[in-house]
C-alpha cells in the first residue's frame, strides 16, 4: 500500500512521536506496534495493513488497527475518535467467523 505524501509524513511523525526512531533502524519493515490508544482505553497493534493486523490479533488476541485509520482521526475529541475507531479495530477471532459465515452460506446455496 502506497501512502500519499501527506499521510506518509503524518505516518511518521506519529510514529516518531510514539517509538525511539531506532527502531525503525533495526525493524525497517515492521509489521506492528503495540500501543496503548488513549482515546480507546486499550492497548491495539499499530499495523501497516489489514493481512498484518489480523495475523497479530490471531496470534496473541490483542485487537489491531491501521495506522492509517487512526491518523485519519487526529484533531477528534476523544470520545469522537473512540467512537469511530472502535468498529475499526481488527479483532482475534475476526477470520475465524467470516470463514464460519462463508462455510454456512456454502451450505445454504447446495440444493
């Protein structure tokens, strides 16, 4: 995913703001970063893209969220940026039931 300009520096300073910037050194293609969100009142995996935050949510059941999706609610009081991050989040379990619900539409459409 190709971020514009705009949001690629957003992206940076938030993340600079938040990670010693070594780290970026030493994990130049990091795939998450746990974070405490404020406006959440939890702690969620920090990712790149959704294939990443769902594999990071599976594996140790911390819900995930797009940078992408939480730079977008900069400026929002907190209650306004909880309620529109929180349908957002990548939950464990999240794969698990969209395969449930593929698996009982397979069975409805055989005759």
């Amino acid at each position: 995913m190709r971020q514009q300009p705009l949001l690629a520096a957003k992206a940076r300073t938030f993340l600079e703001s938040q990670v010693p910037v070594s780290f970026f050194e030493v994990f130049p293609e990091w795939q998450g970063c746990l974070m405490t969100i404020a406006s959440l009142k939890m702690a969620v995996w920090i990712v790149r893209d959704y294939e990443n935050g769902r594999q990071l949510a599976e594996e140790t059941g911390e819900p995930a969220l797009l940078l992408e999706d939480l730079l977008l609610r900069g400026g929002q009081s907190s209650e306004e940026a909880r309620t529109a991050l929180l349908p957002r989040l990548i939950s464990p379990g999240e794969c698990d039931e969209q395969k449930g619900d593929q698996k009982q539409n397979e069975v409805h459409e055989k005759p």
